[in-house]
C-alpha cells in the first residue's frame, strides 16, 4: 500500500463525512438560529422548546435525504472494499 493510495482513502473518507453529514447540520444550523432569535424576541426562555424543534427538524431531513446518503455511504464502502480487493494477498 503506497501513500497515494493512503492519502486518497483519507480524503475520499472525509469527504464522504462531511456529504454526508452537511444536510443535516445545515437545516440544524438554520433552525437553531430561526428558535434562538424568536426566543429571543419572544423573551421566552424556555430551553426544552428549542432542543425538541431541532430535535424534531433532524428527524425530518433524515427521513428526507436518508434515500441518497445511505446511497452515497453504499457507493463508499464499495469502493473501498474495491480498494482492498485489489491490493490482494
């Protein structure tokens, strides 16, 4: 195994993380700001509301785009297991 092929695993790795996870932190990200600044108006401190509304919103995305990253995940680990197939005993 040579370190081009070390460093394109790590990196097609950590590109499939951050694919994987930017939908989910993004509407996470965006909601967070929506609750704090309506708590924030609103003078509600209530800290329970804001977690079930993310809570809530994360569970959503991932039903929406569980489809295509369960898709790109498969894709990855094949190709990997490709990678390993062909470096052979």
């Amino acid at each position: 195994m040579d370190g081009a092929l070390v460093l394109h695993v790590g990196r097609r790795t950590l590109e499939t993380a951050m694919l994987l996870a930017s939908p989910i932190l993004g509407v996470t990200l965006v909601v967070s700001l929506l609750v704090a600044t309506m708590q924030a108006v609103t003078s509600i401190r209530d800290m329970t509301l804001g977690v079930v509304i993310k809570l809530a919103c994360m569970g959503v995305t991932a039903m929406i785009f569980g489809g295509w990253m369960m898709q790109v995940a498969v894709s990855f680990t094949k190709e990997m297991f490709n990678h390993l197939q062909s470096m052979g005993p």
